[in-house]
C-alpha cells in the first residue's frame, strides 16, 4: 500500500471506495454519483493497493482566515470533506496514515487545526479521539418520512406536488423528544483538531 495525490484518472476508483466504505455507517445514504471539486485549495490523497483505491482523504484549506470557517478565531483552518476506508482494508490504520501524511502537508502550509463532521457510529468516535480531535458541538440530522409528519412541517402551494421525505437539521435543546417523534435522527458532531507547527 502507498499513498499519492489523487488524479482524476482515479474518480471511478475513488467514488467506489468511498460509496462501500459509508454502505455500513450511519452515513450509507450519502452517496456520491462524482467526486467533489473544491473551490479553494485542498490537499487529496489516495490510498493504493494493486491500482485499487482503498482509502481517501480530502481537506480543503483556507489561503485566508474566514474564507471556509466562519466562526475561525484560531487561525487558518482545514475541513476533512472526506475521510473513508474500502472495507476490506480497515483496521490496518489506512485511514490514520492517510490523515497523517496530509497533517504533514498542512502543517507546512501554515494550517492550525482540522475540523471534520461525522455522525453517531461509536468507531468513528473512537478513531478521532485516537487521533487527538475533540468534540466541539453537535445538532441533530433529522429525517423525516411519514405523510402526518411532512403535513406538520411542509405546505406547499404548489398543486400536485406532494414531499415525500424530508432531512432537516434541529439545533434546539429539546433533544430527546425529537428522537421520540422522529424514527431516524443522528447527532452530527464537529470535532477540531489543533495542528503544532514544528
């Protein structure tokens, strides 16, 4: 296994990885049909074995403060879009040296920490924390299904056109009564991590 820059020759390979990696985490609808382009500068690397991609990191970094992070007060910062492991090579620490190498190239860059969002699956917890970021906030991804819920919350004027589902965000306190009205909701988490510049 070697890690490169990705190359758009690596897209196919890429959104596979990407899409079986999410198929068993609390982000298996998230699926991607191209890969992401970037309006600012970012740093994209592959993982390869046998010419297959079975990792991927993507980070997009700011040039100036504010221009990703709207509420920077810590200086340049770097979001991880995208972070994932084929499954049939977890538990190698793929995802770790992925992070790793482009935390060496950010910290050249004069990047001060990371931040990344990701839902409630426990092992992708653990893996920030073992990766020393912490929990800064959360909200809540709430989906929603059923004709009396969507009536509750939709009206549309327009004449035959009826929601059939809808995702929202809650960022309110009352917490546990939206996961007993709501049959899917996740706590999104935002974690930061502080890079030290050697």
């Amino acid at each position: 296994m070697y890690i490169r820059e990705y190359q758009h020759k690596d897209e196919s390979s890429w959104v596979r990885c990407r899409v079986l990696s999410f198929l068993d985490t609390a982000y298996f609808d998230d699926v991607l049909k191209e890969k992401n382009k970037y309006r600012g500068s970012s740093i994209e690397l592959v993982a390869v074995e046998n010419e297959q991609i079975i990792g991927l990191i993507d980070i997009e970094y700011e040039n100036k403060e504010g221009t990703i992070f709207s509420n920077n007060e810590q200086g340049l910062g770097g979001m991880i879009w995208h972070i994932a492991v084929h499954p049939d090579f977890r538990r190698l620490g793929i995802g770790s040296k992925l992070l790793h190498v482009a935390q060496e190239k950010l910290i050249i860059l004069g990047i001060n920490y990371l931040e990344a969002w990701t839902r409630d699956d426990e092992w992708v917890h653990k893996w920030y924390r073992q990766n020393e970021f912490r929990v800064c906030e959360s909200y809540f991804h709430v989906f929603i299904d059923t004709k009396k819920q969507l009536n509750e919350i939709i009206h549309c004027s327009a004449g035959n056109i009826y929601p059939i589902q809808l995702f929202a965000h809650y960022t309110g306190t009352n917490k546990e009564q939206i996961k007993r009205d709501y049959k899917r909701v996740h706590e999104c988490f935002r974690y930061q991590k502080n890079l030290q510049i050697k």
